[in-house]
C-alpha cells in the first residue's frame, strides 16, 4: 500500500502510473488516491473531510464508514473487498434505512443489544450504532460463520462507538 505522497513531474509519466495504480483499483486493493497540483496523495495518511466518510445520504438518516485515528476505516475495506453484487446488497440496505428510516425485516436489520445494531447483507454482517444528528455510523464488519453474533465484534463495536463519541466531542474527528 502506498503511505506517502509521491510527486511527479508533468508529462507522459503521469499517466503511466496513474493508469497503473487505476488498474490496481479495479482488482480490489483500492488505494483512495486522488491528483492534485502535480502530487498523488493517498488519501488514507492524509486528513479526512466530513463528506468522505459518508457511505450514505438518505431524507431519514446519514451513514458513515468510522475512521480511526490514523485515517483507516475496517469496515470500508472489508465493504471494497466484497464482489459488486454484495456490494450492492449493503447499499440496497443503507437505501432503504437512509431514506425510509426502518427496516422492518430482522433478517435484514436487528438491534444486537448495548446500542449496537447490525445490518445484515447474508452472509456478511455491518455493524453499527445511532449517534444524534440522524446518523448511522458503521463500525466493522465481518462473514457470519455462526449463528449467535461473535462477541468479539460486538466488543470491537462498543469500542469504536465510545473512540468515537470521545473524538466528536473533543473535535478531534472531523477536519
């Protein structure tokens, strides 16, 4: 993975290696790059605008990956490594909660208990917990192997919700 930002001079060879990072894209290592004023940033290493954790913007509610403080989001990842079609599960899911506020199917959306909820795109599980402001943060996500959620994940969960409550109230998570 690329961890620092690279400056090239303009010309043909700007293209070269932006087409071959483009082309590492569309084989799922989605290194987030983008060109700006002749440097390629990562924007991993680099600070986060609010408007880049958003994974949805519905009329009820607004999704958003979580970050942690060193710009890296696991539930993101794990979402950028699924196939186009699980892919599009998850999002047909975050539509429908985004903007109608509720899923009623609990195969589909359940309150795991302490806050945490998970959406449920089979087999996958996402995560996540209500924060003020009709905001849904999805906190990590994993393959459900078992019945019963993993207590590990839910306490992985609980941890981040609490790193995040803390970030945004010490304004030290967005910008």
């Amino acid at each position: 993975m690329v961890n620092e930002a690279f400056k090239f001079s303009a010309g043909r060879e700007n293209r070269v290696i932006l087409y071959f990072l483009v082309l590492f894209n569309e084989v799922q290592f989605n290194l987030t790059l983008y060109w700006l004023g002749g440097t390629l940033y990562n924007m991993r290493k680099e600070p986060k605008k609010s408007c880049e954790y958003v994974a949805f913007d519905g009329k009820k509610f607004l999704i958003e990956w979580y970050f942690d403080a060193k710009g890296s989001s696991s539930a993101l990842d794990y979402f950028e490594s699924l196939s186009e079609d699980e892919q599009m599960k998850l999002l047909g899911l975050f539509e429908l909660m985004g903007n109608i506020g509720t899923i009623k199917n609990e195969t589909k959306f359940r309150h795991e208990g302490d806050k945490i909820y998970a959406f449920k795109p089979q087999p996958h599980r996402f995560l996540c917990f209500f924060f003020t402001g009709q905001k849904i943060v999805v906190t990590n996500a994993f393959h459900k192997k078992t019945d019963k959620l993993p207590i590990r994940e839910k306490e992985r969960a609980l941890k981040i919700k609490e790193s995040y409550e803390l970030r945004v109230k010490t304004g030290d998570y967005y910008e």
